[in-house]
C-alpha cells in the first residue's frame, strides 16, 4: 500500500488516478483492496537524502523492513547489522553451516 501512495505522489500531476486498488488475484479469485490516497513527498524526500548521506559517507543505509525479509538470503547479516530486520532470522548464513 505505501508504495502505491508514492507511486502515486511521484507521478499525480503526469497520470491523475481517482482511486488506487491493489488486485490479488488467484486461479479461483479476484479480491481489490481500496488504498487510502496520501501524499508521501515527506517521506520520499527524507529516504532521498538517507540514501544520499550513506553514500557520501560510505555506511549502508538503514534498511526498509517489510513482511518480504523472511524470504531473503541476506536477513541474518541485515538482522546483525542492527539496521534491518528486527526479529529473529529464518535463515543460516553459509560461512556458519558445519561441514562434515
């Protein structure tokens, strides 16, 4: 949903929407889900300079937490960075596996 409403404010003035919907869609089903329409320049704008600063002063950027870090390879690394994912990781990281 948040990265609709900044799709959304990144580009109103080019493509004007009176409503955004995410769709889930299945073999069986269709389900839309109305989303709040918001104005995220705020946000964009204090991401744009984080992201910025990490790269002038050469540290990683705090990461953006979302349901979708369980899936990733990297979340234990992200997760003892302290910058990123805040419960405990699902995965192993390979230099920790024993090999027999």
């Amino acid at each position: 949903m948040f990265q609709l409403q900044c799709y959304d404010t990144i580009f109103s003035r080019r493509i004007p929407v009176e409503n955004l919907n995410i769709l889930y869609v299945d073999m069986n089903d269709i389900v839309a889900y109305k989303v709040q329409k918001r104005d995220r320049k705020e946000w964009i704008g204090a991401r744009i300079q984080e992201l910025e600063d990490s790269v002038t002063e050469n540290v990683l950027p705090r990461g953006e937490v979302s349901g979708v870090c369980k899936y990733c390879r990297y979340q234990t690394r992200c997760h003892n960075s302290g910058g990123g994912l805040i419960t405990r990781p699902l995965s192993i990281p390979k230099n920790s596996l024993k090999t027999h």
